[in-house]
C-alpha cells in the first residue's frame, strides 16, 4: 500500500473558494479503482492548514491517478490558493 500526505497552507481569503476546488478532486480520487481512501481534513487549532491523506492499492494506482483530469487540474490550479508550496510524504506498507 502507497500512503501520500500533503500539507496544504491556504491563504485565509480564498478559504471558501479553496474547499469548493478541492472538493471536485476529493470526490473523484476517492472513485478511483486502486483507491483505498482519500480524505481531506483541516487541522485542529488553524483556520487555514489543511491535509490530503491518500491510500494507494499500489505504485500503479498512484501513477494511474497521477494522469487523471481531476489530478491534473489540481496540479495546475492548488498553487493559486497556498502561502506556500505544498509538503508531500509518501509512506508505503510493505
């Protein structure tokens, strides 16, 4: 299994349009075949840090999900919303 978390620092004025955007992706990440659970969560104590924790069957799923065109505008667009670039583990279970 492939774990992937990423820290999200969102400016505190596009909050609103920030949950509206990442909630299209979490929605069709989550249907994807080799998806075990994909969650999107705001940390205790902050208005604007949020995390993606994703579970991958395995690598492939990952790379399958990777191309998708809910992932690629994620890519494209999550950067507009941020104070700073996003901080990504990758864990896996052996």
């Amino acid at each position: 299994m492939k774990v992937i978390n990423v820290a999200l620092v969102v400016k505190p004025e596009l909050k609103a349009d920030y949950e509206n955007f990442i909630a299209e992706l979490v929605k069709n990440s989550a249907q994807e075949s080799g998806n075990l659970f994909y969650g999107h969560f705001k940390k205790l104590g902050s208005d604007n840090t949020y995390e993606i924790i994703e579970h991958w069957r395995d690598q492939a799923a990952v790379e399958s999900h990777n191309v998708t065109p809910h992932f690629q505008k994620f890519l494209a667009h999550v950067n507009d919303y941020l104070v700073e670039e996003p901080k990504i583990t990758r864990l896996v279970l052996e």
